[in-house]
C-alpha cells in the first residue's frame, strides 16, 4: 500500500485509517466499523441492479468478502467507498452475466428436448455444459469445499440455518416453519452467522 496518502475528504481519511487497522493489525473492530457504515448503501445499489432483494444480501457479502481479502491491493489514490462500490458492481455484473446464460441454458432445454438419458440427468441437475472451461469448474467446486468447511466452524445453530439457506435452498418461510422460529429470527440469525463468516473468510487465502 502507499505510504502517501492523497485523500481530500475527512471521511476518506478516516476509512483509510480503518483500512490500516484491518490490513495491517488484523483488528475486527476497523473490519466491522467498514462494513456498518457502507453495508447498507452497498446493499441498495446491488438491489437497484437485480431487483432481488436476496440475491442483493448475498452480493453484498461476496462484495465485502473479496475487498477484505484485497485489502492489500488498495491504493489511497481513491477513497475506499468508490474502491469498494467497484469491486461490489463488478461482481454483479458478473453474476447477471452468469445468470442470463444459465436462463439461455434453460430455455435451449426446452426448445430442444433431448431424449439421452445422460444429458437429461446432467441437465436436471444443473450440470454446466461441455463449453464450460474444466478448469473453472474445478475451482468453483473447490470454493464450494471450501465454504463448508468454513461453514462448520460456526456454532450448531448458525451452521444449520446457513446450510438450510444456501446447501438446501429453502425460503426464509420454510426454515421458519421447519426450525419452528418467527421469519424475522431467521433473518437475523443468517446477518448474525454473515458477519461471523466474514471474519472467518477474511482470514483465508484460498476462496476469493
């Protein structure tokens, strides 16, 4: 990082001073003081891009997850909320990228039903397609390990209503129901087991 500091607002100044305390001591403090004052604009802005407001949530937690782990390559050339708001909007716009060629998957399944058994199974289970790069593949899958080994890390509870969530897919409505708990203790628990992953995930090197 640059030693010299070329920052012309007071509030630029003072997450760059959060960002040393993150980056250099490790201090959870400055980390969770970083993501409580741009979580909720960051959140917005991924809202207003998917008109989702879950996928939003989980952009925002991949967008805080991938600055964290770059903190070494930010520069005060710029202030850290335009830094950060880049990586955020560049990963959604790789996600919708992502999502609109798996919509095209989709609808060349039903155009053209194929009648192997073996392409059918691969496509009810949302196996990517032969064009797909092996290699990114491989690391996706790797990065799926990764995540749940993470994941077991966290309390019983929190471990659980994670894997409901994202390894289960279920709705908020349906953990509700099955951990027999209101939908607002649901989202609560999951921003309580989003902030204890952040601290865990900004530790490796291997996910992002």
């Amino acid at each position: 990082m640059e030693t010299s500091v070329n920052l012309s607002t007071e509030k630029a100044q003072r997450d760059y001073q959060l960002v040393l305390r993150a980056r250099d001591e490790g201090d959870e403090r400055a980390f969770a003081d970083l993501m409580r004052m741009y979580r909720e604009p960051l959140y917005m802005m991924l809202f207003k891009m998917t008109s989702d407001a879950t996928v939003a949530e989980d952009l925002t937690i991949e967008a805080f997850g991938k600055a964290f782990h770059q903190l070494s390559n930010y520069t005060p050339k710029h202030a850290f909320s335009t830094w950060l708001f880049a990586i955020a909007s560049n990963n959604c716009i790789d996600y919708l990228r992502r999502k609109r060629k798996e919509q095209t998957y989709y609808i060349d399944d039903i155009v053209s039903p194929v009648s192997d058994e073996t392409q059918r199974a691969s496509r009810e289970l949302n196996i990517p397609s032969d064009d797909d790069n092996p290699e990114e593949d491989m690391v996706r899958r790797q990065r799926i390990q990764i995540m749940r080994e993470v994941i077991k890390q966290l309390k019983p509870m929190y471990r659980h209503i994670v894997e409901l969530r994202y390894f289960e897919e279920l709705s908020y409505e349906e953990i509700a129901a099955k951990m027999d708990i209101p939908i607002g203790s649901v989202k609560s628990k999951l921003h309580r087991a989003h902030s204890l992953l952040y601290t865990i995930l900004s530790q490796r090197d291997d996910l992002f």
